[in-house]
C-alpha cells in the first residue's frame, strides 16, 4: 500500500505563522526595547522564583512581577511566601469547580469554555497572571492518584476539551499553564522514574492533548513534569521541550518548571525551561539571605552568562517569553477585571457537575427517585459528608462553601425522610501521609447496617476521596479495591436491603465486586463546590443524566494495559518503566485485545433513550487533504428530554501496522426533547485517521477503505459506514 506523507514542514511553518500572529509586531518591538534596557542580573532574575508562587519583575522599569496559582479546577487559597503553609487570608475563598475527570465526562466543549471562562475570572479577580492548569496526562492505569485531575485516557477527548478550557481562562488575560508536560502519569517514583515510550506511542498518544493546547488553544504557558523521558528529566528535556514543543509545535509562550523539577543549570538554560519554580531551596529554612539565587536558573546561570559559557541569547529568549506572557496578561491594559464567587460562577460549576455525572447501572428504573414521594432514604457512606475540596494535593481549594451530597438530598427531597449513617471513616486528607481515623469502624459499620434495614431506599455514598493514597498528589494508589472495607459493608448493606443506589465518588475506577447486588450505579467524581445540589438534580430527574466514562473501567486491574505487562510497566522498577502496552491505551487495548471492560469508555445510560438512523457520508471516496461529513438521525424515543453524545470511531482494517480496533475522532453531544429528532452531523479531516510513523517520522495516511463508526460508547455501534481513501 502506497504512503501519503504529510509534510510536516509545511504545517509546521503556518503553524508558527498562526501563534505568531496573536502577538502582533509592534509587541515584538516594545520587547526588543526593553530586552535592551535590562542588565544580565534583571534578566536572570526574571527566569526564576521569588517566593513559592511568584516570579520577581524589575521594578527599576516597572516591569511586575509574575503570579501564579494552583489550579486546575479552582483558584487556590494563597500560599505564604515561603513555605507551603497557608497564609491565612480571609478574601481568598473561592467556587471549586468539578474537577476535570467531571468535565471530560460532560463530553461538552462549548461547557468547557463556559468553564475556562469562569475559572479565568476568579483567577483574574485574584489578581494571578498564570493559573497552573489544566492538567492533560492520559488515564494509563487507575492507579495513578492524580487521574482525577486530568481528562481521561483518550488523546482526543482530552483535545478536544482542553483547547475552549484554555480559551475561555486567556480570554481574561490570565495565561493557562497547560500540565504536566509530558508522561507523568503516575505519581509513584514522579520525581525520578524515566519513562521508556516507543516514539509511535508518545506521538499518537501522549503529546496530542499537549499539541493541540499549543497550537488550537494557543496555551501562553506549559508545565515541565518531574519524571524522566529518554533518561532526561522532562522539564529540562532536549527532545520534548526544544525539538518538539519549541521547534515542531513553534510555543510561543513561556515553559514553567513543576515545583522542583528542575536539576541542572546547563540543561535548564538550553532545553527550553524559561521560568524555574519550587526548586529545593527554601529561604526560611535554609537559612540564607535569599535561597532563591541558588537556583540553577539564578546565580550559576548568571555565572555562565557572563563568562560567555552559555550565550546571552538564551536568556534574552526567556526574558522574551515572559514578556509576551506578560503583554498578554498584567501588561495588557484592557484586561478585564474578573469576578469571583458570583452567581453564574456558582451555575457553571453546578451545570459542569451535572452533565459530567455518569449513570452506569438502572435496573428497574431505579433512579431518577421521585422527591414528591413520603418515603424513608438511607443515605450510607463517609462521601456522603466528606469535604473534597480538601485534600488531593495541590488542586486543593479553600472553597466559599461546598454543598455536601447529604445536604443536597436534603434540600432536594423534603418530602422524605432521610436517614443519614457514615458507615465508616478514612481520617482527615493530609498530604503525603495516612492518618487512620480514630472512630470505632465496627460500631460505624453496624449501625449503617441497621440504617439501611430501616429504609425504603438505600443511597451509598462512597467511592475513594482525597486522602494519601487515594485520589491524591503525591503518592498513588495501593488497591483497586474500594478502601476503608466498603466492599464488605456495601455486601452487608445490600443484604440488609436490597433496593439499594451506589454514588460513587472517584477520579478513577475501582473494582466492583458488588454491582450485581445493586440497581442502580452513578459516577459521580468530585463534583466542586455545588455538589450535592448537582447529585440531587441528578438523583430527581430535574437532571436527565448525559455523562459519559472519560475512560475505561476495567473487571480488574490486570484487564488494563498497562498492569497486563506487569511490574516493569507499572510502576517500574524505581529507575525505568516501559510502556509495554505501546498505544494499546484504555479502550484501545480492551476492543483489540477482546478483553471486556466493566464498563466501557464513552458509555453512560440516561433516564431516556435514543435512537440513531440513516447515516450517510458526503462522499464515498476522498483523498487524504478532503473532510468528511457524516449525517445520522437522532430520536429521542422515550418519554423525557435528554442529550446523547453521539461518537464517531474510526477502524482501519488493513494497515501496514498495527492498529487499534478502532479510535475516537469526532463526537457531538445533542440535546432532544421527549420524542424529538434531529439530523446530527460531524465532520472530521481524513488526515486524522493517520498515525505517526517511526520510519517516517511523520504522520501517515493509508489509502484504502476505513470503518466509520457511529456509536453510543466505544463497546456499543450503532451505525456504520464503509469510505475509501484515495491516494
Ligand atoms: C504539582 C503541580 C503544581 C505545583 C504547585 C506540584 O507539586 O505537581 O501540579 O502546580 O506543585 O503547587
């Protein structure tokens, strides 16, 4: 079969062309002026911390200062200037937004901008010139503490979501920070572990959602990771930050260091690392005037500079950079202002929370529950009260107020009588360690118990939460398991009282030995600050639910990709890990590899149902610059309105290589009124149906037939259609 290769140059010019354009010239000319005006020791000050979360400006020529902020679903309560201790400050509550697991599952973009927006208000209001987020590593295994921060497992979806989050965030003058660049996709080992990735899989997996953050949502900002990639620290790697973020992607913007990640003075100053944050020195502690010109992008860089061993234009390059963020943001004088803990902030995060929510289980129409009816609710588990806005590390959010499922049942079914039992209790979020709680499990467990017995419906609450080792920062996860004996309390429970409901509360999926004991299953992720009014919008039907699962859930864990090759490709062995399972990711490997997940990627059921007929394609053969159209009709055939998420997979059966049974390309999420219809089309470009050929180094096509897929999750098709690509 004869090759199409897409020239990569080409592309890669008008890329460039396009980022450029957004910084018109005459910025260009005020930068050079300044640049000219700085001396050496300004311009490295610039490259480098002042604080935890700030870098200086130069206050000689009233250049200001650079601050940023944690993160990805919330504006941080403020940090002390040097230590990571609270400030204390009483004008820092902020709304917590669904963390980003919530949103992917919302499968909404125009969502996610109303998101970004919001998000980028308080941000602005809070006077941040770049907020850390969002974060884009793909859902590898469930292990990974920090899935609930990020979009899932598939490169498009995360793509396609990230691109209007970021949008919507710069749309206020404030940078997205888009992280954490690029394979740190488990926390075990973060800080050292050197990822071993087939060039392939990196490409076609890893680096799109990056890709397509630098060059559709035009990010100002991009965050190194801590692990190491080919043996280089990621931060301060030559491949992925000089060759392919700076050179191939043509960034424009400025690349921040995690918080310690970086390591070396020679390769920070080469490889593309322009602001140094969070290294290891800290002024207090280390008792020293100002520990922060001990960066390796502080004195030593300075050092170097002057005695010509490392150039001058590599610092003009990152001084540069800071300044376009700068021109962007807090030297922009039509930056709006911002806003914070307004009414329509309050209605994103609840609406975001909403459509994000997944029903997987419905036996007997369990849910919605009818909020008129007198009945007794048993709402059973510690998630039904437990903050988590608090914990999970970094993205931790000192929220305004944040309404708890409980109380949000409350408030919702008045005419019921809602019995409350936690169950059993996990001890309070503390980062990097486990803190047991001190209550009495036992008792805990058998009073839920009897709750549940006393009950017309049972609503348990659980899942994982924000604790070490759970959905966290800093550490992963140590069972697949639910922890603190929920298996064994939702077996008594259900036993107790067999018309029970499971509100899950997890950024990542967990074994369910329990669901045939069950009726209904909701995904409920955490859900911000009006999360239990959303649950309840949800569990009434005032909410037709319409999420659906960002990635796969797998029976167990050795049914995922990365735990079938075992230890060396998850965790590793403290030096390297291999990702065995190459592209084979998430819904990748099951439909390839014939090994059914629990619950599929893209699945979700909702209080109606939805029909899909006559799809049909512009065309019956296209050439490989050509967009396809696709037309399908949607019915909604039951009895309330609702939205689906039609999704568009695409399957090449006959490759060169190999390829996975098929690949997310398109996706549109329609909303129908009871019994309504409507013609649905997506379009999509035929060059996405390459893939990244190692020989090639390049993207390539295929000519021959491939398999448009019209599906309602990956596991479920729908409709189907046969095109040809030309040559
Ligand atoms: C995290 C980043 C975060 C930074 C600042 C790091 O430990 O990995 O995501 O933005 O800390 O809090």
């Amino acid at each position: 079969m004869k090759k199409i290769l897409f020239f990569m140059v080409l592309a890669v010019v008008s890329q460039i062309v396009s980022a450029q354009q957004q910084t018109d010239a005459a910025t260009e000319r005020k930068i050079d002026k300044i640049i000219e005006q700085l001396t050496l020791k300004e311009k490295v000050s610039m490259c480098h911390a002042q604080s935890k979360f700030s870098s200086p400006g130069v206050p000689r020529l009233g250049i200001p200062e650079i601050w940023m902020s944690d993160g990805p679903h919330g504006v941080r309560g403020e940090i002390n200037w040097d230590n990571w201790g609270y400030a204390g400050w009483t004008n820092d509550s902020i709304t917590a937004f669904p963390a980003l697991t919530a949103l992917a599952a919302s499968f909404n973009p125009e969502l996610a901008y109303e998101y970004g927006f919001a998000l980028g208000e308080e941000a602005r209001y809070r006077k941040k010139e770049i907020l850390l987020g969002p974060g884009v590593n793909i859902y590898r295994t469930p292990m990974n503490g920090r899935n609930f921060e990020y979009m899932g497992e598939d490169p498009y979806l995360a793509s396609k979501m990230v691109v209007p989050y970021i949008k919507g965030v710069q749309k206020n003058g404030v940078a997205a920070c888009v992280k954490h660049y690029a394979l740190n996709n488990q926390e075990k080992w973060r800080g050292h572990i050197n990822v071993k990735v087939d060039d392939r899989t990196l490409h076609e997996i890893y680096l799109p959602a990056f890709k397509a953050a630098v060059q559709e949502g035009d990010v100002w900002a991009l965050m190194g990771a801590y692990n190491k990639y080919d043996g280089q620290h990621a931060t301060t790697n030559k491949v992925l930050m000089n060759d392919i973020l700076k050179g191939d992607w043509g960034f424009d913007g400025v690349v921040v260091s995690d918080w310690g990640s970086a390591h070396d003075t020679d390769e920070s100053a080469l490889n593309g690392l322009d602001i140094e944050m969070g290294s290891w020195t800290n002024g207090l502690t280390a008792s020293r005037d100002f520990a922060y010109d001990e960066y390796y992008l502080a004195n030593a860089f300075y050092n170097k500079l002057k005695s010509g061993e490392i150039d001058e234009s590599v610092v003009d390059d990152k001084v540069r950079r800071i300044l376009r963020l700068m021109f962007r943001t807090n030297m922009n004088p039509e930056r709006p202002m911002g806003r914070m803990n307004n009414k329509e902030h309050h209605d994103i995060a609840r609406k975001v929370a909403a459509e994000g929510i997944v029903l997987l289980k419905n036996e007997d129409n369990f849910f919605p529950i009818d909020p008129e009816k007198g009945i007794t609710i048993a709402v059973i588990g510690e998630n039904a009260t437990k903050q988590m806005t608090i914990g999970g590390g970094s993205s931790e959010l000192k929220a305004q107020y944040e309404i708890s499922p409980l109380k949000g049942i409350q408030n919702r079914f008045t005419n019921a009588t809602i019995l409350h039992s936690m169950g059993y209790a996990s001890g309070p979020s503390t980062y990097g360690r486990v803190v047991p709680s001190t209550l009495n499990q036992d008792s805990l467990h058998q009073a839920a118990v009897e709750t549940a017995r006393k009950a017309d419906i049972v609503l348990f609450i659980g899942g994982l939460n924000k604790n070490h080792h759970q959905d966290c920062e800093g550490g992963d996860r140590l069972s697949f398991n639910l922890p603190y004996n929920q298996n064994k309390l939702l077996q008594d429970v259900t036993e107790a009282n067999p018309n029970t409901g499971v509100i899950l509360v997890s950024g990542n999926a967990v074994a369910m030995p329990w669901l045939k004991d069950i009726k209904g299953l909701m995904q409920a992720w955490y859900l911000g600050s009006d999360a239990g009014y959303a649950l309840a919008d949800v569990i009434s039907g005032d909410v037709n639910p319409s999420g659906k699962l960002p990635f796969s859930f797998p029976v167990k864990l050795d049914d995922n990709a990365a735990h079938h090759f075992g230890e060396l490709s998850y965790p590793g062995d403290s030096t390297n890990q291999y990702y065995k399972e190459g592209i084979l990711v998430g819904y990748r490997w099951h439909d390839t590899k014939n090994i059914k997940p629990l619950f599929p990627f893209g699945y979700g059921l909702s209080y109606t149902t939805f029909e899909y007929r006559d799809l049909t394609t512009d065309q019956k053969s296209y050439t490989q610059t050509d967009k396809i159209t696709l037309t399908f009709s949607l019915k909604n055939t039951g009895n309330t309105g609702g939205a689906e998420v039609a999704q568009l997979y695409v399957s090449d059966p006959k490759s060169s290589v190999m390829r996975p049974a098929k690949e997310l390309k398109g996706f549109k999420k329609v909303f129908l009124q009871a019994g309504e219809s409507t013609k649905v089309s997506i379009t999509v470009p035929v060059n996405s149906f390459a893939f990244y050929s190692e020989e090639e180094q390049n993207w390539v096509v295929e000519p021959g037939k491939f398999n448009l897929l019209v599906n309602s999750s990956s596991a479920d098709n729908q409709l189907s259609q046969i095109i040809t690509v030309n040559q």
